[in-house]
C-alpha cells in the first residue's frame, strides 16, 4: 500500500504516533499486541526512538502498520556521529520520516533550509517526508500564521518538483504541543485549506489533491473524531497519547468511523 494514497486515487487517512525520547520494551510489546491482528481501513504508523525501530519492524513483518522515523540526517555519508541517512532508513524498512519538529526546531536550530534538503533526501531514497510546520504562541497572537506557514512550505518544500514521491504535511500549532490544549476544529481547517492551497498555487491540482495534510498539537480521544470530521484534515500526528496503546487505538479507530 501507497503511504500516501489508496488504490482508488483519494486520500486515505493516515494516523502517526510518535513516542518522541520515551518507551522501552514495555510499550513496544504493549503496542504491538494492541495493533497485530487488526484490520484498518487507514494507514498506521509508529515513530519511536531509533533503538526500536528494528525490533519493531520485526514484530510487525505481517502487520500492514507501518514505522517511521522521528528525523533523517541532511548528510548522505561521511564523519557525522550520531546521524542516521535516509538511505539506512530505507534499507532497514522505514516507510517515512518526520522532519522539521517543531521540538527539533526550537532545541536543535532546524530550519527550513535544512528541513528542504532532509525532505529531498527523504524523496531520493523512496521515503515520505513528513514535514512538520507550524506557527508559535507570539505568531498567533501577532495574526501571522498564515504568512509563517507560507513560508515554512515555500523554503521547506523548494525544488521538489525535481523529486519523484509522495510528500506529506503535518501542521502542529507550536502552541498547542504538549499543552493538553488543541487547536479549534474550524480554526485547524481553515489553516490546513490554507496549506493545500499553498500546495496547489506552487505544484499543481493534482499535488494538492493526492497529498495528505495530517494535524498535531494535544491530539486526544477527545478531540480526534472532531477534527478528522474537517475534509481536510487527512489525518492526525499524535504524541503524548500515542504513549497508551489504548488511547492510541482508541484514535485510530475514530478514524475508521470518518
């Protein structure tokens, strides 16, 4: 199955949990029993520490969830300790990779020049980038969201029109993460038309169309159903509740329902 679209050409709705620096054993085998042996009618997939990706891999090789990355490396190869290539990604059997976190933007210094060329690594080497973007608290309140989004596509997504692959785009309001506080349903909808829009002025109909626009930030049981009512939210990038096997199920199946 395509990560990004179903057979039939539309969106098909894709649910990513990402475990950040948490986990261990224990979660990745809960985790696993949760997810093993159910049918979704949506594309799964976990992003947990490097460490597991292997294991996990492993345990799900007659699962259809699929595991991601929570970063790539920009370099290909060469004396860069601690980073890990998209080609090594991709041979270990990653099917995607976030990029431009707005955690690794703030604590790493990740911009949108280095995010564009993770993004057209990722594309070389048969990954989906996942690129992440998003608008702090100060932009919020100063009514530049629009403007920083823009951007953050505009440099972010640069020249891949050159690459060939599917491309997806995870708004996650910087002010929303972690703080138990979701962004308004409708508020999150209209940034996320506004995203496809950007998508379709600067590749075409048909790039906008066929690309997902996932939301993050405090996603819950709670709020899921809601937000994945909007037509274009095409799925959810979840972190703190991904962390109960449970609830992320949970969300996984009110996805189903929409």
């Amino acid at each position: 199955m395509n990560a990004i679209t179903n057979p039939s050409g539309g969106r098909r709705s894709l649910i990513i949990a990402n475990w950040k620096l948490n986990g261990g054993i224990d979660l990745m085998c809960t985790s696993i029993a949760t997810l093993v042996g159910k049918e979704f009618d949506t594309d799964i997939a976990v992003c947990p520490p490097y460490i597991y990706i292997r294991d996990m891999l492993s345990l799900l090789h007659h699962s259809e969830v699929q595991i991601g990355s929570q970063n790539v490396s920009k370099f290909e190869s060469g004396a860069y300790t601690g980073e890990t290539s998209a080609e090594m990604l991709k041979k270990v059997g990653c099917s995607l990779c976030l990029i431009g976190h707005s955690e690794r933007r703030q604590m790493f210094r990740e911009n949108n020049i280095s995010c564009n060329i993770k993004v057209k690594n990722a594309l070389i080497h048969g990954l989906v980038p996942v690129l992440c973007i998003g608008e702090n608290a100060e932009e919020k309140e100063a009514g530049i969201t629009k403007d920083i989004i823009f951007r953050q596509i505009d440099e972010g997504l640069k020249e891949i029109q050159d690459y060939e692959g599917d491309v997806c785009i995870a708004y996650e309001p910087v002010w929303a993460i972690g703080s138990g506080k979701s962004a308004d349903p409708e508020l999150a909808q209209e940034v996320h038309q506004f995203i496809r829009k950007c998508l379709k002025e600067k590749y075409g109909a048909g790039f906008a169309q066929k690309n997902r626009i996932l939301y993050g930030g405090s996603v819950s049981r709670k709020n899921a159903c809601e937000l994945l009512e909007k037509p274009d939210i095409d799925g959810l990038l979840v972190g703190g509740a991904s962390l109960d096997p449970e609830h992320f199920l949970q969300i996984c199946t009110q996805c189903e329902l929409n």
